[in-house]
C-alpha cells in the first residue's frame, strides 16, 4: 500500500520553514518539510492546511505543486506531494514536531532530512530563485 502524504514550501525573507522529527519517532530527529498524512476523502491541499495548523499553527495558501516524490521506507511506501505555500497568517509554534526553523538555502543544503524530503531539498536548491522570489502563487480556496 502507498501511503499519500503533502509537504508545504514555505519561504519568507529567503529562508525556508523546517520542522525537526520528535525523539522516539520514525526517523527520529530528522528534518523535513511540514506537511503529512493526507486523510480518506481529504484533498492534498486541504491537508496540508490542516497538517501545518496542527504542527505548527500557522496558516498558509497552498499555491501551486511543486514536486512529487515516491520513496520506499522499511516500514512503508510514500508518494510526497509538495506544494509552494505563502504564510497568511500566525507565527509558527512546534505544537506538534520537535523544533522548527527558517533556514537559508545554504543551511539547507547540508541538513540531515528525511529520504524522502531530499529529492524537494535538491530540487530547490537547483531552482535557486526560490529563495530569491518565491514564484507568484495561485491561491486555491476550496
């Protein structure tokens, strides 16, 4: 079985919001993107609200895909919809991840991520205007 799950790109001031993976949890103390487990009969993009309110608290308008990524882990499959975000409202808060953080594109590039928030970290890192200007988002409202 393939299990769905969202990450959000969330850049403000040419720096990108990652959160650090809980002690005691698969692939602990990992970093990765927010985002998570999509829900049955749950969009991806209203998903991804709702996994960085609960991680985070922070509100976001989740604009357009950014990369899709399948990769096989011991205990499970997952396909990693990401998408580009804009912050709309809140500060974040680690409500539900170990620490969070807004790191520069070079910071990113030697973080110890998750396998599968890699392939993202080196997609972005190779479109290095990310950082610079995050492209124009459409805005979904469902």
């Amino acid at each position: 079985m393939i299990v769905p799950v969202t990450a959000g790109i969330i850049i403000k001031d040419k720096r990108v919001l990652v959160v650090q993976r809980k002690p005691a949890s698969s692939r602990e103390l990992l970093w990765e993107f927010p985002g998570g487990k999509i829900e049955k009969g749950e969009d991806a993009r209203q998903c991804l609200k709702r996994e960085i309110y609960e991680e985070l608290g922070i509100e976001v308008d989740v604009g357009e895909r950014f990369e899709i990524v399948y990769h096989q882990y011991e205990d499970m499959k997952i396909l990693l919809l990401s998408y580009l975000c804009q912050l709309v409202h809140g500060e974040p808060l680690a409500r539900d991840c170990h620490r969070f953080s807004w790191i520069t594109e070079r910071e990113l590039r030697d973080l110890p991520m998750t396998a599968a928030d890699i392939p993202l970290r080196n997609a972005m890192c190779i479109d290095g205007d990310l950082f610079k200007s995050p492209p124009m988002r459409h805005a979904h409202h469902s």
